[in-house]
C-alpha cells in the first residue's frame, strides 16, 4: 500500500507532457522509478479508475487521469461509483477520514432512515 | 494605499469546462454576477490583484506541502489543465515580482509562508481570472492555502494569513484588491460530483457576511467533510478574506447551486467603504 507513490506518479505525470507520452508509449516502464505496488501498478496500466479511486487516490489528482485516457465526465463518476461497489470503501487518504462508502451506499442508507 | 477590494468568487472547473450543461438562466445569471465583480475591481482602480486560492496538486504537493504559498515572479502561465478540458486558452497572467517581495516581507513578519517563483495556475485561480481579467491585464499575486493535503492549514492560521495580507496590502504604495477562491460545500471529482449541501452554505455566507471570527474559524475538519464534503475545507480562503476585510460586512452578490459546476456557485464582497 503505497498511495503515496500512487498520486506521486500521477501528479506528475498530470504535469508533464513528457512523461505522459512516455506512459503511452510504455506504461509500465514509466512505474519503475515509483514504489508502488503490483495491484497499483495494474491500477495504474488498465487504467482502473475505480481501483485507483478505492485505493484513495484525491480526485484532484485522478480526474485528470481519466481525462488524459479520454473518459467523460459521466463516465469517470460511473466507475468511481463501480470500484467503491467492487471493492468497498475507500481505504486511505482524505476521504477515507469518515468512511468513505458511495452515493448508492449512501443513498440506500438514508432511504432505510427514512423509512425507520 | 489601503486595501480596494475584497471578494470571493467559486472557481469549480465545470464553471468553465462544462457550461453547455448547465441550466442556461441560472448560468449566465452567476456569469452576469462574476461581470459585476470584474466592474467591481475595475472602478476600484486596483493595480494589482491578490487570489487566495486551494489549488488542487498542480505546483504543492504531500512531498514539500506548504502551509501558506505566495507567488514571487513577473509572470505565470495556465491553465495546468487540458485547455479543451476546462475550455480556457493557454495564457501567460502577468505577475509583480518586487511587488510580491515586499508583500511577502510584511507577511513574513507574523504568519511564515513559503513563497514561489514559478506557479502554474490551475482552475483555482484560472475560471475566476477568466472572468475577473479576462485580458490577463492586471497583474496577479497568487496565494494558496493548503486545503488539499491534511494535515490541513488550521482556519485561526488561515485567519492569521488574512490579517497579515491586510496589513501588508496597506503598507505598500499600490492599491490591492483581493479575492479568495473555492468552496463552499462540494464533493468535487468523487463519486459525490453534483451534490451541494445548501443550508451549510448558507449558514456559512452569513457568518462570513457579518464577518464573525468566532463562528467562522469555529468549524472542525470532521464535521467540514460530513456535511460540506473534502471541497468544504477550501472555506479556508473565504474565511482568509474575512480576516483581510477588517471588520467590514459583507453582501452575496449571487449563491446557487448548480449541479454540473459541483459547487454552490458563489460571488460576494465586503463593504470597504
Ligand atoms: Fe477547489
């Protein structure tokens, strides 16, 4: 678990037109300076944005990772949805400070609130 | 000369990258209002402008975070961002390198900031420059709050930052406008994206309006991201603001929420006079 490294290479890569053509070019070799793990690696090569999200990397950082792979707004709050769903709440980072479950978490909860 | 103007303005980047989705009335209502602040500035004869902003890992990160950063160069280029993205062209804002110096030297003497000489700006100050100076003719001197990597700035210290921005703003020959940028509540770029916690801002806008320090620098991280989500800690700039204002009240030029922006789009100012 290294999210650290995680959002390290993303931020920079997120900066960086260089080494954004070199991830395309080769994306696991740009990873060989980051200490990251082999499922954060595969995270970050798919790219699995839910992954990447459930690990707890900020959206500061991560939306603009979808935007460079050409993902849709829609489409990059679906599969954050879609990795909170697969793989539970978010592990680490700031929004893991109360738990960080999900809209459909989220909203089945309330709706049993109401209904109580 | 003493401080011209102070603001805050929203600076979400769906303001700018996704305004085709939005609800056009209530859109070019909130883009009329930021063309109320831009005629503010103006007839304030401001000569250079201050953005207290959060900006959002485009120059700060968890490597080297700084609690406080001021720019100190003569120019800084952005948007950092894909411009087809945020649908803003590349620009070059013109900065006021010996101008920051001695802003950032009356600063120094209460609140320890770090201060940069490269910045590339980020939506935090990009969409309301946008708006605000959209001939990038005034020069800027941007500050950023850490509000992105906890441990975050505490809101007493971002108080503290506010009132050593007022004093050093009048200490200098030139007239200072500022403007602080960000929030209020919002879940932005998570799952959350959309969701706005209305009845916090509004209780938030009227601390700020009546600019009480006490209620303002009362609010708690936990309770920020239980009811504002992580984007309500960027109040920090607002409450900066408050500090830099002296005591004046203020006014909300506009609050809605607008869904697709993520944010509760705000503009409001303080009465100087
Ligand atoms: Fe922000």
């Amino acid at each position: 678990m290294s999210l650290y490294y995680v959002q390290k290479f993303l931020y920079e890569l997120n900066r960086d037109p260089d080494l954004q053509a070199a991830y395309m070019a080769d994306r696991r070799d740009v990873l060989r300076p980051y200490e990251v793990t082999e499922e954060e690696a595969d995270a970050l090569i798919g790219p699995d944005i839910g992954l990447l999200f459930h690990l707890g990397v900020n959206g500061q950082i991560l939306m603009h990772f979808a935007a460079l792979h050409q993902i849709e707004w829609a489409d990059y709050l679906a599969l954050m949805r879609d990795g909170v769903a697969r793989h539970g709440p978010v592990r680490e980072g700031v929004y893991a400070m109360t738990g960080y479950e999900g809209v459909d978490a989220r909203r089945s909860r309330s709706e049993s609130d109401e209904g109580a | 000369m003493p401080l011209v103007y102070a603001g805050v303005c929203s600076h979400a980047p769906g303001i700018t990258g996704r305004a085709d989705q939005a609800d056009p009335e209530v859109r070019d209502r909130f883009y009329a209002a930021f063309d109320g602040m831009r005629a503010d500035i103006e007839e304030s004869g401001a000569e250079a402008l201050v953005v207290i902003a959060a900006e959002h890992f485009a120059n700060f990160f968890m490597d080297n975070m700084p609690t406080f950063a001021i720019g100190m160069a003569d120019f800084y280029d952005g948007p950092i961002e894909d411009p087809g993205w945020l649908a803003i062209d590349r620009f070059r804002a013109p900065g006021n390198r010996d101008l920051s110096r001695r802003i950032i030297t009356e600063v120094m003497q209460t609140v320890d900031v770090s201060y940069a000489e490269e910045w590339r700006f980020d939506h935090g100050i990009a969409v309301p420059l946008h708006f605000v100076t959209p001939r990038f003719d005034l020069p800027i001197i941007p500050v950023n709050i850490n509000c992105q990597g906890p441990p975050l700035t505490p809101l007493p210290r971002a108080w503290a930052l506010g009132e050593a921005l007022r004093r050093a703003a009048d200490s200098v020959p030139e007239r200072i406008a500022v403007i602080g940028t960000g929030g209020i509540s919002h879940w932005p770029a998570t799952p959350d994206s959309g969701k706005i916690n209305e009845e916090w801002d509004r209780e938030f806008l009227d601390r700020w309006c009546r600019n009480d320090h006490d209620a303002l620098v009362d609010y708690d991280d936990l309770g920020i991201y239980a009811d504002a989500g992580q984007g309500g800690f960027e109040i920090r700039t607002f409450v900066a603001v408050s500090a830099a204002a002296g005591g004046a009240s203020g006014t909300v030029a506009f609050y809605a929420p607008i869904p697709i922006f993520a944010v509760g789009c705000t503009i409001a100012s303080y009465d100087l006079a």
